[in-house]
C-alpha cells in the first residue's frame, strides 16, 4: 500500500440504489454520491452513468492517479471471476464481468464480492471485528445475509459462493416459502421481512390486544414492530423473543461449523438493539455445545451504517 495512491473507491450496488465513495486508509469516506441502479437493461450504459458521477469525486480527490483500485459489493457477487452471476433483483440477467468491466472503464484494478462478505471484509478492517481471525458476520435486512472469515480469510468455497447461511432450513415442517424457491429457511423468519410476516401470523391467529392493531395488517413493517415493543406491547415483544429464539438457536449450529470468536450483526433489524440480542444470546447459550458455552461474543457492528456498504466493499481493492 503504496502512498501515491492513498484512496480506495467503495462501491456498494442494491436492487434499488448504487452509492460509491472513495475511502482512505483510516476507513473515513471523504466523499460519496450515489444512482438508481435499476435504470438501464444494459449493463454498460449503467457502468457509463457510474462514471459519470463517480469521475467528480475523483477529480475532486486528485485524479484517478490516486486510486489504488475499487471494490465492489454486489448481489450474488463472485469473488473469483469478478462476475455477478444470475442475481434475481437486478435488471441484468444470466452472468455479467461486472469487475472487468469496470477495470476497463476506470483504467484501475477493481475487485467484488457479495454485499454480505464485503460488510465482513468491512468489519475486519475497520469495525468491530479488527485484529480478530474467526467470526461471522450476520446481516439482518430484507434478507438474512453471511460472510463467514476463518483464519483471516473470507470462505468463498470452491465456486465462490460459500456462507449463504439465511438459506440454511431452520423449519423442516410448514416452513414459509422462500424468495429462493426453498422453505424453511432463516431469512424468511429472521429478516425484517420475516419479522413483519410473524406480526401478521400472531395477529392473525390470536385474539390478543396489540398496538399493532391499528396499522392495516398487511402494511406492517419491522420498525411498527419495534416501535410498538419501545412502548411495552406485549405482543410486540413476543415477536423479537420469537424472532431472536430461532436466531440464537442458528447460531449454536453455526459456532459448531467454524468456532467463531464472535459473531457480528449488522442492518436494519440490529437496531432492535436488547430486544432482539437478549433472546439471541440466551437461546444461542442454551444450544451451545459445553465447549463453547460463554465463548462467543455475539455484538453489532461498528461500521457507521451510512458508510458501511461501502467501507466493506473499499476494503477489497486495498488487496489489489
């Protein structure tokens, strides 16, 4: 790491918006804009609009001269080939050389991952996971996403699309179905998403007195859950310690894979703070094997969330 290039360029690509920014060594993000990411059905008009934009920055911090190289977080992101591969929720479709494709068009290396690996690598070199070498990190948003690092080093597997644990069946009877086409899987129960669909269940199926009641049930969102818990509703709070049960339960497995010294939570659902680590931590402890027991950490991240996308993805093109 060189210091005639002291930036990095973070690239954080979603189903609806894309934010960039170029970051320094000390993890600051000194500049950072962003576009719609489903304007184009071609890919490469989308990469023009990219330029367009991210070139001010730039310019703005020295020239590309002072690039080292960029990073990018992306939807079913393979790190081995810089391919997007199949991803469901972006408008191009089949595989994409997402990192070529940028490399050529920006002149500086560029690497990618999925978004929940970068948010690892993030953790890592920045957050709450600095100078540890086993952990997994867990996102909690529309979906349930996984890097996992043993060693120092994210597993990618032999294809590079290893740690998919929201897609591990934690309902093997009447599971809900699962935007992968699978059910049971963690995601539809532990993501925001999953909270809001157990909200309606429980409203659903008792007769109980809840705040949630005077939202029209089938615009419930996570927030009206917490919002609502925040205020002592008792059906509210049945929801997190549901919610956080079969997470905790998840993790007593997922220790038993990789021996992690902690596990970090990041995303939207983490804001439920005590609500939902309390569960977490009780259930995780009550299915730990003894030789964990008390071991394992279970925290939230520290990456700011505003820049965090794009601090996890920055910290792969320091590789570069």
């Amino acid at each position: 790491m060189t210091m005639e290039k002291p930036y990095v360029i973070g690239m954080d690509m979603g189903g609806t918006n894309t934010v960039f920014g170029i970051v320094d060594t000390r993890g600051n993000v000194i500049s950072k804009s962003a576009i719609k990411t489903g304007t184009h059905t071609d890919v490469n008009l989308y990469i023009n609009d990219i330029h367009a934009e991210l070139s001010k920055l730039i310019e703005a911090a020295g020239g590309i001269g002072k690039i080292k190289g960029i990073g990018v977080g992306a939807p079913n992101g393979n790190y081995y080939t810089g391919n997007i591969e199949f991803a469901p929720n972006l408008p191009w479709k089949g595989i994409v050389p997402f990192a070529n494709l940028m490399a050529d068009k920006f002149g500086v290396p560029a690497a990618l991952t999925n978004d929940a690996n970068a948010a690892a690598v993030g953790e890592m070199t920045y957050g709450a996971a600095h100078g540890m070498k086993n952990f997994i990190m867990i996102t909690l948003g529309t979906g349930v996403g996984s890097g996992i690092v043993i060693d120092g080093k994210v597993v990618y597997g032999h294809d590079g699309f290893a740690g998919e644990l929201g897609h591990v069946n934690v309902m093997r009877n009447n599971g809900r179905l699962c935007g992968c086409g699978k059910s049971g899987c963690l995601e539809t129960y532990a993501s925001a998403t999953g909270v809001a669909r157990s909200a309606r269940e429980i409203l659903e199926t008792s007769t109980k007195e809840s705040l949630l009641r005077n939202i029209p049930v089938e615009s419930i969102t996570s927030k009206d859950v917490f919002d609502a818990a925040m205020q002592g509703d008792e059906v509210a709070k049945e929801i997190f310690n549901y919610t956080g049960k079969i997470l905790g339960e998840s993790f007593a497995d997922f220790v038993a894979f990789s021996a992690p010294e902690a596990i970090v939570l990041f995303g939207g659902l983490s804001k439920a703070g005590d609500l939902i680590l309390n569960p977490i931590k009780e259930n995780m402890e009550k299915n730990l094997l003894p030789i964990w027991k008390g071991k394992v950490k279970v925290l939230f991240s520290e990456l700011k969330e505003a820049d965090a996308a794009v601090l996890g993805a920055s910290a792969l093109a320091w590789e570069l």
